[in-house]
C-alpha cells in the first residue's frame, strides 16, 4: 500500500467512525446492510446532493474508500481544507458542466478497482427538488459497466 492509498484508507476510517458516532445519531440515520450490501469495488454509488454533509452520510457506508467526484471550487479553500479533500478522495469536476477530464479520471479510477461516489446534480439543491443533471453521467455509466 502506498503512503497516498494508506492516507486515504486511514481518514476514510476515521471519517466514518465520526459520522457514525455524532451525525447517524443525530438524525437517526440507519441502513440495513445485509438487506441491501453494497458489492464490492469497482462500483459506482449515485447519489442526489441535499446537503454539505452528503458524501459522508451517503459514502460512510462503504467499508471500502470512495473517491468522490466534487466540484472544482471545493479546492479553492484553505490549505487545510485541500488537503483533507485529496487525502479523502476526492477529484475535481468543472462547475456547471460537462467535464471530459472528469469522465476519464473516473472511468481510470474504476478500472483500477475503486469505488467511485458521484453527485449527478453537480451541487447542492437549496429547495429540496431535483437539480439538472449534467450530459456525460450516462456516459461514464454505460462504459464502466459495473454495479
């Protein structure tokens, strides 16, 4: 395992050991893993995109680390907060569009056996409804042929 892979098993981890411990409780949040298991990497985990906390309480479930797809803004913040956001996971997408690079960085990440957690929306919605989905979701789907 490399230092990068030990980085990202490890705060993966402790990530979900946080959300497990203080958000689940909170909300009253629970899921029947042997009802519905997750398969094994590579798989693609879909999700709408409701609040910040999102990628953790819809990813957290996995015992695998994800990469999470986000939005390229995210890496404009503090030092800190990049840092945590590459040592997650995560991988950029270009806000409010469809973006190529994207695409292949995910198709890449299957193909070495990872799971990937993808937002289709691109952003948060503030009303509760149905934001657009970007064109190439279906794309990366349909070539990835995995769960």
């Amino acid at each position: 395992m490399t230092l990068t892979q030990f980085r990202h098993w490890a705060l993966w981890q402790a990530s979900r050991a946080f959300i497990a411990a203080h958000v689940r409780p909170t909300f009253g949040l629970t899921c029947d893993m042997e009802c519905d298991p997750l398969p094994e990497p590579p798989y693609i985990m879909l999700s709408n995109h409701g609040t910040f906390f999102d990628p953790w309480l819809v990813g957290g479930w996995s015992r695998n680390p994800l990469s999470i797809m986000m939005n390229d803004d995210a890496y404009r913040s503090g030092i800190v907060s990049r840092t945590y956001l590459r040592w997650i996971g995560t991988y950029g997408k270009k806000k409010g569009s469809s973006d190529y690079r994207a695409m292949k960085k995910t198709l890449s990440l299957l193909g070495a056996g990872k799971g990937v957690l993808i937002f289709p929306e691109g952003q948060t919605t503030w009303d509760g409804e149905t934001q657009p989905i970007y064109a190439g979701i279906e794309k990366i789907v349909l070539r990835a042929k995995c769960p």
